[in-house]
C-alpha cells in the first residue's frame, strides 16, 4: 500500500482478498472444507493404509532401499493409524510427552530421499511441503521462519486447515543447520533454527497471519469486518509429521571415532570406500548427531533415523529398467507430447547407467545423462514426421551422425510415402540419387525436405501423364529434373505415335 498524493494505492496481493472476502463462505455455500467442489477433506486420507500394502506401492517405484523403505513406511503407517484411533475414540486420555514418528533420513543427493516421502504423501492422500533448512533463520526475517512451512500446508489445500493439520512437512538439507562443523555462518541463528523446529515438531499453534505481512494484516481487518469478530486462524502441529534429510558429511568419521574410543583394542575404521561409509552408518547413534551439531532436545524429537545406501551402477539401471521410472517415463511423454514414440535397448541403459554413476549424483545423474544424448533428438524431430526414435549403443556413441542420417532417411521416406498417397506411383531413390539429394541439397542451402519438393514438383503431374506406376529417381533425374522429365514426356508421345 503505498500513499501518493491523499490517495491509497492497493496492490496486487491485497486486491485478490478483496474480490475473495465479497464472495460467499465455501462452507456456507455447502461445499467441502477444501473450498471447491470435489477437493479433498479429511475423511479422504488412508487412515487404514497397513505398511505391508505401503512397501508394496513403494516397492513398484524405489530400488535399491529396502531397509529403509520398510522401516519409514511401517512408522508413517503407525503414525496415521494411531491418529485414526483418537478420531475413533476421542474419549482416549492423552499422553503427556508424546513423542511422533518425526525422522531423519541420512543419505548421499540423488537416492530417493525426496521421492519416497513425496510418493507416500500422494498414497496416503495428505498434503506435502518441502522446504530447505538453509533457508531459515532464527529471526525469520532473513530467508524465511520456519513457521511458513506449516502455512504452505495450508495454501497447499486452499485454506483447509483441518486437512492440513494431517500434512507431512520434508526439510531437506537439515545438516547444514548444525551448530559445529564447517558451515558458514553464526552457529547461534542454526540454533536458533533448531529451537524453532523442536516448537513445531512438538505440539504449536501457527498463527496464519503473518505479523509482518501486509496483506495478512489487511485480510483479517476485512474478515473482522464482514463477520464482525476478529477470528484467529491457527493451526495445531499436533499430528502434522515431520521428515528431516540431509548428506551428513563428516557423520561416518565422527561415528568411527566413537567406535575407536568405545570398544577394547578397536583401532578404527578406515574409510576408503563407500561400503565402509554404509557399514559405519548402520552403527549410527544418537550421541554422534550431537557431535554433528545438533541439540539433544531436538534430535530427542527424532525418534526414527534410518539411512538410505548410495546407488550403484547396478541400481541406477533398476531404476531405468523399471516400469515407473520417473527418468524413462517422463523423457518418453516429452516425445510422446511430439508425436514420438521413444524406446530403448536394455544395452543403452546399461551404458546411461553406468555414466551415471561416475557423475556421482544419483538418479539424478541419470537424467543427466539422457538429456546430453536425447536433447539434440528433442530439438529436431518436431519438425520431422519421425513417429518412433529407437534408443540404441550406436545412437548414443554418435548422437549427431546418428540424428543426420535418421532426418536424411526420413525425408526421402516421407517423401516417398506422401508422393504415393497423392499420386499412387511407388517412388524408389537410388543410392546414387541419395547421394546427389544430400550434396545438392547442402549446397543449396535447404533442407533435404524442401530440396526433393522443388525439384520433383512436377513429376506428380508428369508422371500421371506417361502412365507410370512405378518409377526410380537416378541421379540423372536429380542433376536436372525438368530436362529429364521432359525428355521422359516426349518418349512417351513418340511410342503411342508409333503405336
């Protein structure tokens, strides 16, 4: 809002709640909480959902993550099982110091951190946000306050606040907000960070306007107004649940550490491998988080820590070979939105894979990878009638060479195809007259497409005229096709003369 001249000028934010207050309460109106007609509401969650039928799901989707599949689906199933009881009962006392299945998930970018909880929200029907630790400051004046992610929640579900009283919050990147170690910055605003999120994963309410927020402050003026009391809109964190992940750098050394000075005549690990770095997370105890930094308060908070194993070449190509593989799938549907229908062979994701994993990034090295060799493809084809593109080891040892003989076979293809559907005459080129289109064409400076078109525009026509069905373009036909075709015109003449 900004004044000039006497006059108050109203931005855009605050103008969208003024058209939203003029209309009718959706609940008034009879719709459900969610606002709209059809949206979802509380009683759509799976609350019934039993972790056996969650790993299943899982299992169709995430490779190479057993353990740690299992044991985040069986707590996330116990958590929303045991809300079920309460709705079920309310008369149930409640626990004092109850403490949630929040938890930490310990691995490397690119394993599926993000995705299995993503893919459990969907199952479950719950809303999902995520945000990044490193984003949030103590003050939450600098980045962002912790408690914006309880309101996403909210806006996720247009305003439905029971529902997102349900919704799973996923922080990623919670290492760097440890107060030891090499991070940058002061470690009293990450401690800060970490004493505003045990708040929330204990039991809050979240204030939904914001104090500093304008456009909040001016919403609920108009509410108090229209409804002539000045309602509070809170959201209780009770049963929202809490996921944190983070790469953990650093963890396997202070873990080996420990071991060394706990156990009689134990040397120590050496770390030399990624296999040591998986075995000595598996021994991962709560005093080694707060070594790493963290407060005891909050990591007592965090009762289910599990770790999900670095991928190998192996499972990078599981992940491809499988039915629901995000990488495949969806580069498939952005050539299927051209028309193409994309394949490939076992032997090229074999090969996709195992670049992949010397990128070091997980899955996500994946998508790397079959964008370097399928981007060139992407870019040209539309512009082609290619309808299927066959992903093979010589394509991807030359994509480029590849790409040019896959668009000069499909212009004389397509050619062909179109010349016989007009006219009904089979054309066949001769690999002579190939050659000479190619060449001809470049020195032209067209495309081979538009180069056959000019050239033989007036065969539909003279060929019709000759009585020819089928006819074979040599490269005398192409050095200069007018010439040829009359010449071809009057033989014709002369042999019916002569009949």
């Amino acid at each position: 809002m900004n004044k000039d001249k006497g006059t108050f000028h109203i931005d855009g934010r605050i103008q969208e709640i003024l058209q939203e207050q003029m209309m009718p309460d959706p609940e008034e109106m009879g719709t459900p909480p969610g606002g709209k007609s059809g949206e979802p509401t509380v009683e759509d969650i799976r609350f019934d959902i039993t972790p056996e039928e969650l790993i299943d799901y899982l299992s169709d989707y995430i490779v190479g993550q057993d353990k740690a599949m299992e044991i985040v689906a069986t707590k996330i199933c116990t958590h929303f099982h045991r809300m079920r009881l309460e709705r079920e009962n309310p008369e149930l006392p409640r626990i004092v110091g109850n403490v949630k299945s929040n938890m930490l998930l310990i691995g490397p970018t690119g394993v599926g951190k993000t995705y299995l909880i993503r893919l459990i929200a969907s199952k479950l029907r719950v809303p999902f946000v995520k945000g990044d630790a490193t984003k949030f400051s103590e003050t939450g004046y600098v980045g962002g306050d912790v408690e914006d992610l309880v309101r996403e929640l909210v806006y996720q579900v247009d305003g439905n606040i029971k529902l997102a009283e349900y919704g799973i919050i996923y922080i990623d990147e919670i290492d760097k907000i440890a107060s030891s170690g090499n991070w940058n910055g002061p470690d009293v605003s990450r401690s800060g960070v970490q004493r505003n999120l045990l708040k929330l994963m204990e039991e809050t309410e979240v204030d939904m306007k914001v104090p500093h927020d304008l456009a909040s402050q001016m919403e609920a003026v108009i509410e108090t107004q229209r409804t002539g009391k000045a309602a509070r809109k809170k959201v209780n964190t009770r049963n929202i649940l809490f996921v944190m992940s983070g790469a953990f750098q650093g963890l396997p050394d202070i873990i080996s550490r420990r071991l060394k000075r706990g156990g009689m005549g134990f040397t120590g690990v050496a770390i030399t491998s990624v296999e040591d770095v998986e075995n000595l997370l598996e021994k991962q105890h709560t005093q080694d988080l707060m070594d790493y930094g963290f407060e005891s308060e909050f990591i007592g908070r965090i009762p289910v820590v599990t770790h999900l194993r670095t991928l190998d070449e192996d499972g990078l190509f599981r992940i491809l070979k499988s039915p629901n593989s995000a990488v495949i799938q969806g580069k498939r549907r952005d050539f299927a939105a051209y028309g193409v229908d994309l394949t490939f062979d076992d032997d090229t994701l074999r090969l996709i894979a195992k670049e992949a994993h010397k990128i070091a990034t997980g899955a996500r090295g994946l998508v790397s990878v079959v964008e370097k060799y399928l981007l060139p493809f992407e870019r040209s084809l539309p512009s082609t009638n290619v309808k299927k593109l066959h992903v093979t080891l010589d394509l991807l040892e030359n994509p480029d060479a590849f790409l040019k003989e896959l668009i000069r076979k499909h212009a004389f293809e397509s050619f062909t195809d179109r010349f016989f559907k007009t006219t009904g005459i089979k054309l066949e080129f001769s690999t002579g007259a190939v050659k000479a289109a190619i060449d001809l064409a470049a020195e032209r400076g067209v495309t081979l497409r538009n180069f056959l078109d000019d050239a033989l525009k007036d065969y539909e026509y003279g060929l019709k005229l000759v009585g020819k069905s089928k006819f074979i373009i040599t490269r005398s036909v192409l050095s200069d096709p007018k010439a040829y075709l009359d010449k071809l015109v009057k033989q014709s003449y002369k042999g019916k003369a002569e009949k």
